[in-house]
C-alpha cells in the first residue's frame, strides 16, 4: 500500500521552535548585508554608465554569494529542522521531507 505524502502547511503554519538556522543568524545576516551593498554597488554602476561585462560580473558575483546563504540555511534546516523531526515523530519527518524536496526542485528549477 503506497502513501501520499504529506503536504506541507503554509509558511506561517511551518514551525513554533526556533528556526534551524538559529545558530548560524549572525553569520547569514552578516553575508545578507554585504549582499545589500554589492547590490547597491551594481546599482551605482549601472547608475554611472559603467562597462556592461564589468556590471555582469558584479551580478553573477552577487548571485553566486545568494546562493551560497541558500545553502547554509538548507544545510542548517536539514540538520536542524529535519533531523528532529526524523528523531522525534515519523509523520512529522516525511512533512520535513517532503517540504525539503519541493524547495529543492524550486531551487534547481526541476
């Protein structure tokens, strides 16, 4: 007999603990801001007419520096998050799982 796995709750409905990346915040936050300020950066140089492979490369280094805060915090949800509820409640890990597979998918555009 095969199982429907179960549907995710909405965002607001995910969790009451604290989040998995809790302990790794002040990092991600620390890469987020920087972020902000090449962004701000490309803004300007946009803004200032600069050289478009020279404006490109600030994109794609922006863009790689997003993805890598992407996968810390899915490196902290799977450690966190997951692994409690794998420990702690069947039901609820194949919620988890399920959960971490669809975001997986959006993040590779499967």
């Amino acid at each position: 007999m095969t199982t429907t796995p179960a549907t995710p709750r909405h965002a607001h409905e995910r969790h009451t603990e604290a989040p998995g990346y809790a302990d790794n915040k002040a990092d991600h936050l620390a890469r987020l801001h920087k972020i902000e300020g090449q962004i701000r950066g490309i803004s300007r140089m946009v803004t200032d007419d600069r050289y478009c492979i020279d404006v490109l490369t600030q994109i794609s280094a922006a863009s790689h520096a997003l993805q890598e805060v992407a996968l810390g915090l899915l490196d902290d949800h799977v450690r966190g998050c997951v692994t409690d509820a794998a420990r702690t409640d069947a039901a609820h890990a194949e919620e988890k799982f399920v959960e971490f597979n669809a975001t997986l998918r959006r993040a590779l555009r499967l």
